[in-house]
C-alpha cells in the first residue's frame, strides 16, 4: 500500500491524500461504508460504485463466526465472495469480542468467548485473527488490540495498552512468516489505545510505531467517553503520529464529528450510521437530520434533500419514502441506505474539494455552525 499527501489547509491540519492498494486508489479523506458481514446492508455493489466507493469495511469476528474464513478463502477471498473489485479494510475483531460476546476471557494468549450467535466458546488469539484476515484477503489488516469501555478505570485501560503492545507483536510475527495466499499484497495497521489518558496513549503511540510502516489506527475512542475528551485526543495524535501515514479515527462517527476530526488531521473512517439511522428512517440532508415516519411528510411531494442526486432524491418524494416505511417495505430501507451512504460521500468530496483549495478552515466553520443544535448531525 502507497499513501501520498496531495495538499494541506494552511490554517488547520486538514490534508487531503491517495491511498493506492492493489484493488484501488483511495482518495482521503475517506469514509468507509461496514460491510461487516461481506455485504453493505441492501446496497449493491454496482450502487456502491456509482456514489464513487473505494474502500469498504468487513469484519473479521462476525466473518469468522459466519460462514468462516475458510469457506470464504475456498471461494477466492472476500472480494470474490461478495463480488466487490475495489478494496477492503477488515477490523481484527477485538472491538466486537469486548462488546458483543456473551461472556469473554482475556488471557495473554487471546480471548475465549461465548459466540452471541448460539452461545459457542471460541477463542481468537492475535496469530488467529491473522491468519483469518489472511484468509478474507482484505487489503488492510488491522492488529488485534484490547479495546476496554470508555468508562473503564484507568488500570484497566492500563493494561489493556500493555497487552495491545504484546500482541501487536504477535501480529507481525505471524504475518512475516505467513505471506498473502493471493496474488495482492496486504499491509496491517497497529491501533493506538489508551482511552482518554494522554499518558496512556503516549505509551501506546511509543510503543505501534515501531510496527506502523503504512498506516495507524486510533482505537478506544466514541466507545463511552465525553465528546470533548475525545477531540482532545485526537488533537494529541495530531502532534505524535507520523504525518506521512494515513489516520484512521475506528467508529467514528457523525457528519460534525468527520468535519471535526479531519481538521486535526484524520483521514480515514468508519460508522454504522449511515446505514443502521437509513434502515430506522433517519436520513441525513443538508438542512440536517430528517425523521421520514414523521406525519409532517405524508403530503411532501418535494425530494427528501435537494442538493442530493441519488437515486432515492432524483426519483422518489418524501411522501412516498414515508409511505414505504409505513408498510415496512424493504424498498424503503433501501432507498434510506442509499441515500445516507451518497450523503456521507458527498460530504467527504466536498470536505476534499475545501482542501485542495485551501478553504477548509472557513467552510468547516459555516458548516459546524449550521449544525450547531441537532446533536444527530
């Protein structure tokens, strides 16, 4: 994997950039569509390109619970599983064994956890979940890390630093004497811990550089903590993590929170909110947040966001959004999905577009103060 740094906003740490894998270039700042299960949920493929997606997020603790690496390496990889030509990122896992397993049991050789799919013991070690994205074939891996609560003490997020050091470690062992089975090239992002303990993530930063030779990721963050603790944060990483490496700020998150973070220099994203609020009627607009069920709309013919030429605005009234939503029609998940997935991309190219014309600080300015009283947005 390439990463170059095309421009920067003078008055901000704003940067735009080009990722190139083997599958496609990427463009930063990036937002990745979840694709956690081999699939963005009702989009298409096709649909996904159309709206210029380049990289999309899968998932290694769902894929390897169903239908398993191995079933997906026989069938040629993730990408020729799910019929998808352009590139992936795969989460190691970590994040949803914490959160998701019924119980878990973390040891120094992994985690053994209860499936929360029918309550199986299973058990992931860091040369597991290496040999699974191995499998999958995604284009970037990421390290197996432990990803404690937000509200956890602080010890607790202490060692959770130690043992991320530990296993990232493990991570590039394993990878360096066990190389891609397909013919593309696949690199690992080290994640950054430490919760909202400047000490504690200057530690873990000392300790995954020494592994992070083509991108870093922030983890431990939007997982509990305060808003404001969470910026300045990454306003730390600003001044600590390698400028020449992409950024990527995992699960994060809203529109204002992309425009907030890409001005202290993230580059890459993901979030179930675009698809997940889609599928639950709440479609992001350029006037805001907008609530399709609500009765306001039975009667407005007018498209749901004006400045938006996706498939649902250039075709369909809110009117008849709602009605699909009030007969639970799947069209209407769909069309939500799509719409919320196009927004989100447009946001990102014009976000792109303020850089490279070194106007980013203004705008972000216009358009944090617009969205100022919906905490939605």
């Amino acid at each position: 994997m390439k990463f170059s740094i095309t421009s920067f906003d003078d008055d901000s740490s704003a940067r735009t950039g080009l990722i190139k894998t083997d599958h496609s270039e990427i463009e930063t700042p990036v937002f990745m569509p979840i694709g956690t299960n081999g699939v963005v949920k009702t989009i298409l493929p096709n649909e996904l390109y159309e709206i210029n997606t380049n990289i999309i997020l899968g998932n290694t603790y769902h894929l390897f619970l169903r239908p398993g690496h191995k079933l997906i390496s026989q069938a040629g990889g993730l990408h020729q599983f799910m019929n998808w030509n352009k590139s992936i990122l795969t989460d190691s896992g970590g994040f949803q064994v914490y959160s998701l397993a019924k119980l878990n049991n973390i040891s120094n050789d992994g985690v053994k956890f209860q499936s929360h799919i029918d309550g199986s013991t299973q058990f992931i070690s860091p040369e597991i979940s290496m040999e699974i994205q191995r499998s999958l074939g995604s284009d970037i891996i990421m390290a197996f890390d432990v990803c404690p609560a937000g509200g956890e003490d602080k010890s607790i997020i202490k060692n959770s630093v130690e043992q991320t050091a530990k296993w990232i470690n493990r991570c590039n062992d394993y990878l360096d004497n066990h190389q891609s089975i397909f013919n593309w090239n696949q690199c690992m992002f080290p994640i950054v811990q430490g919760g909202i303990y400047p000490d504690l993530r200057k530690i873990s930063v000392d300790q995954i550089l020494p592994f992070s030779t083509c991108g870093v990721a922030i983890g431990g963050l939007a997982v509990g903590e305060e808003k404001n603790a969470m910026f300045d944060i990454i306003s730390m990483m600003d001044e600590i993590l390698p400028k020449d490496q992409p950024r990527y700020l995992m699960g994060v998150g809203r529109p204002t929170d992309l425009v907030r973070a890409i001005y202290l220099g993230i580059d890459m994203f993901d979030c179930v909110l675009p698809t997940r609020n889609g599928r639950n009627g709440q479609l992001f607009t350029s006037e805001g947040v907008m609530n399709i069920e609500n009765a306001r709309y039975i009667n407005d013919f007018n498209s749901v966001d004006k400045e938006c030429k996706c498939t649902l605005c250039k075709n369909y009234t809110r009117s008849y959004l709602r009605h699909l939503f009030n007969i639970n029609e799947m069209l209407g998940l769909r069309l939500a999905s799509i719409h919320n997935i196009t927004f989100y991309m447009n946001l990102m190219k014009k976000i792109r577009d303020n850089i490279n014309e070194n106007r980013f600080h203004n705008w972000s300015k216009q358009f944090l103060n617009q969205h100022s009283n919906d905490p939605r947005m």
